[in-house]
C-alpha cells in the first residue's frame, strides 16, 4: 500500500493499531502451536513478547514486585503445558491474559495479606512536609494514592482500558465477568480517580 | 447484549472511556456521539475523561509497587522531607507534573472551544463522515498514533492551531487556523515526524 493509499484508509476510518493490535498476528497462533509442539524457543519469543504487559498487568492485581514474577512465571508456564488445549476461540492476546488474571487472584488468596489494596500512602501524606504534601499531592501521587485506594479489580480493569487499550468485551473475557460488571467497574473507578486528579473536572467548568 | 430500556444518558456515560480508547463498535459509538451533541454534561465528562486517560500514561503501577516495597526497607529515614525529595519525587513525579501541566493546558484550549460551542448547542459535537464538520474547522492533521499528549499539545501550540474535534474514527484531529497563517501552519505540520498527514478541509489549495 502506497502513502496515499494509507493516508486514505485511515480517513476512512481504519484505525492505526495499537501495540497490542499489532502484537496480535497470527504469528502468536503459530507460535501458540509451536509451543504445544514443545518448541522452547518459540515458547522464550512468546515469553519476550508478553513479559512486559502481563508484568504491569500483574502489579495491579498482587501488587507485590517479588510476587508478580513467580505469578507471571505461574502463568507462562500455564501457557507451555495447556497450549495444546487453545482452539482459538478468543485471541491469544485475551487467553493469556485471562490465565494471568486467574493465576493472579489465586495467588493475592492465597498469600492473604493484611493491606493488598492499601498502600501506606495515608501515613505518609501526613509525616512528610507541607509543601512537600502539597506538591506530591498536585502531581503523580495523586493519581498513584488513587490507584491504590481502588480494588484489585478496579485497577484492573482501568489498566487494561487506558493502558492494554482493550474493548470492554475482551476485559470481561479476561475477568470471566458479565461485561456489564465491567462497565461498573469502571464507572466507579473513574469517579474515584477524577476527584482526586489535579486539575478536577468540577474545577474546569 | 445492551438492555433497551437503559437510559441513554446512563449508557453513554459508561461508555465514554472506550470512546476516547477508540475501543467501541459502530453503534455504541454511534450511540454515543448522538448523546453527546445533546448533553452538555457528558461533553464534560468527556473531556475529563481525556484529561485522566492522559494522565494515566503517566502512571506506571510496576514503579509505584517497587518503590513501595523499597520505602519499607529505607524504615523511618523514608519519612523525612530531605529523604522524600531525593528519593521520591525526582525520579516519580516529574513526569507526572509535566502530565498535570499538560492536562490544566490542554483544558484550558478545550473549554474556550467548547465555550463557543455550547452557545450554538446542536452544532456542540460531530463526528468527521457523520454530519459536517463545524464553520470554524478549516484543517485536519493525522499523529503518529505513539505521539504523546505534550507534543501533540506543543505542535499546536507552536502552529496557532486550536482544537476544534477529534479524535475521529481515522483518529485525525479537526482544526481551527487563522486563515492568514494557515499555509505556512500546514507546512510546518507536514514536516513534524509526529505528522502523519496535514490537510486544508475546505478544498482550498496550502
């Protein structure tokens, strides 16, 4: 396809992809089948590619670094012995992702922890300096104390909207929920967020 | 799969963060835009919605979760102002601020379109191929879809270029010129890397 011809079909509404689209050939089908085959190194080119998406993923819902590794870990192995099983239902982006998400809420039972969803944030808003506060508060840890005030699942699914760039379809696909769960979640995440964003809506108004 | 007794305003409001995602089918997106040319409430939510699906670029829980783990292990030192500006704010919040000044910017240009626009309330929002565009728009520009929200802004900025619509279904962005600048705008778009296409929309020669 020509530049003109490109420039055309993106007017006409073909959307230029996202990196998750793109990721998405058939090439991780091939690699899937490899990988059932037992080919190791098609299975370390699958791992590569999804590493860095399933880790960010995984740290909304365990939110422990050491943990997220042994999940992810839990998962791509997951993917190595059932890989045989993928009759392409779903993409493979959406099944590994949905293993993930599995693994994940396993592993956040199964370590039970006092405060998985509450971060020290309240104690050190209050022990830092002012100015400090004020200054932390107007920019990212605003955001970041938000985040943390929200469930596993809420963060999850904002994550997998803004950043994975998914279809509220596929997002209840990976958390096995009914999509209108899905919209709720984010409904509510969004208020929770907004408020505490600088520069608030209600301000620009 | 979508309840027909929903209320539309409820549903197009649920569904405003797919739509600024470009993640929606044609007639939730549909849907949508048909509400938003009537509900100015959701023209807000829309634009809020932006402004925290920006900010949220920003954000990287992975760094947020490792941070915290480390703090613990800094104990009560952590605590202190000296150890929270060279630890804490350096290397996070940096890029948040540039995200909070780019998002505080980016409204102020929005509101002051849609101040305009609110006066004239069926004109208030259109999507490029579903109705025309509004009078003022006399340019179109398609980013580089990595194109971040600051250099998109400063491209703008730069080229006295307001904001007029957008993203569409092509993710272009719809834009206002001055007339007597608008050439040389064009020019100085197409030859941005970021810049996939600029165009003039009123078939006037740049």
């Amino acid at each position: 396809m020509n530049k003109i011809e490109g420039v055309i079909v993106r007017l006409m509404g073909a959307r230029p992809k996202t990196a998750f689209e793109r990721q998405e050939a058939p090439r991780d089908t091939q690699l899937l089948e490899r990988i059932a085959a037992r080919d190791p190194k098609a299975f370390e080119q699958l791992y590569r590619q999804y590493q860095p998406r399933l880790s960010r993923f995984l740290v909304n819902i365990v939110k422990r670094p050491q943990l997220v590794e042994e999940v992810l870990n839990d998962t791509m192995m997951a993917v190595w012995s059932t890989a045989g099983n993928f009759r392409g239902a779903s993409k493979v982006s959406t099944w590994i992702f949905a293993i993930a998400y599995r693994q994940g809420v396993k592993a956040r039972m199964r370590w039970d922890e006092p405060l998985p969803d509450l971060p020290d944030n309240d104690q050190e808003s209050s022990d830092i300096a002012p100015d400090e506060a004020l200054h932390n508060r107007r920019s990212h840890s605003a955001l970041v104390e938000a985040m943390g005030s929200l469930s596993a699942d809420h963060r999850a699914v904002v994550d997998l909207t803004y950043f994975h760039g998914l279809g509220y379809r596929e997002i209840a696909e990976i958390m096995d929920c009914p999509i209108d769960t899905v919209k709720t979640r984010m409904f509510h995440a969004r208020r929770k967020l907004k408020t505490v964003i600088p520069g608030d809506a209600r301000d620009w108004l | 799969m979508n309840d027909p007794s929903a209320n539309p305003h409820d549903e197009a409001e649920e569904l405003l963060p797919w739509y600024v995602t470009g993640k929606l089918d044609a007639a939730d997106r549909e849907r949508v835009e048909k509400h938003l040319t009537e509900c100015a409430d959701c023209q807000a939510e829309l634009r809020a919605e932006r402004a925290l699906a920006a900010e949220y670029r920003d954000y990287s829980p992975e760094v947020e979760a490792s941070w915290s783990s480390l703090r613990e292990r800094l104990g009560p030192a952590a605590a202190s102002p000296v150890a929270a500006n060279s630890n804490w704010w350096h290397p996070i919040s940096r890029p948040g601020m540039a995200g909070l000044m780019a998002a505080q910017l980016a409204v102020v240009a929005v509101t002051a379109v849609t101040v305009s626009y609110l006066n004239q309330p069926t004109a208030a929002y259109r999507a490029l191929g579903s109705a025309p565009v509004v009078a003022s728009a006399n340019a179109i520009v398609i980013f580089q879809p990595q194109t971040r929200e600051d250099q998109l802004r400063r491209l703008l900025n730069d080229t006295g270029a307001e904001l007029v619509g957008g993203p569409t279904d092509a993710d272009a962005y719809v834009l206002h010129i001055p007339d007597q600048s608008r050439t040389a705008a064009i020019a100085t778009l197409r030859k941005r890397p970021e810049v996939v296409m600029a165009e003039p929309i009123d078939g006037q020669a740049s």
